[in-house]
C-alpha cells in the first residue's frame, strides 16, 4: 500500500481502477485521463486559464473510432455526485461532435460502457 492512498477521495479510487484496467485490457488504445481535479490556487487558476484549460472536460476521453462515432467520453462520479453545469455542457458538445458520451458511478459500469463501446 503507497502512502499516499490515505489522501485520495471515492472518485480519485474509482479512476484508478479504471485506469489499470484500460492499461491491461487496451494496452494499445488511445486514451487519457484528464487532470481538472481538486483545488487550486490563484496562480495555478491564473495559469490554468492562460494555457486553456477548461472546466468541465470529462475524466475519461478514448480516441478510438466505432460504429459511426469518433470516440467515447466518459465522466466519473462516485457516491452521489453529480454531474456540474460545466460537465454537462461539455458532454454535450461532445455529442455534437458525434462522440459517446457517459457518465458512470461504478467500476463495473465502466467496463461495461468500454466494453459495449469497442466491440
């Protein structure tokens, strides 16, 4: 166990196992995860804005093409969280962009939603 498991939250667990699971049943797939967790301080919001960071993206986005869409984007949330006005905005321009979009709360579903997605 590494240390630092102490300091990670529902959603931080959650992504990790999403994470090693795409890394050992897709280890050739295109994919990321997008770090626009936690807080930040004025400089790095300062920053954040210069570089065009956005709020909103979602955690999960797989750049691989199937069944007429361009790829699969998927928002994480744990327990009773729920999706924020800027999350939602972004899943729908991805929609608009002929990406698939979900938004999932357990490992299982995920790899459901991965799986159903790439065969």
């Amino acid at each position: 166990m590494n240390p630092f498991d102490k300091y990670l939250g529902p959603e931080d667990i959650l992504g990790g196992q999403c994470a090693k699971w795409l890394f050992a049943q897709y280890p050739k797939m295109l994919w990321w995860h997008t770090p626009n967790e936690g807080r930040r301080t004025p400089f790095e919001r300062y920053r954040a804005e210069l570089l065009g960071i956005r709020r909103g993206v979602s955690d999960i986005l797989i750049m691989e093409a199937r069944n007429g869409c361009n790829g699969l984007v998927i928002e994480l949330k744990a327990g009773r969280n729920k999706c924020t006005p800027e999350q939602f905005d972004f899943l729908e321009k991805m929609k608009e962009r002929n990406y698939l979009t979900a938004v999932v709360y357990k490992f299982e579903e995920f790899q459901q939603t991965v799986n159903d997605y790439l065969k």
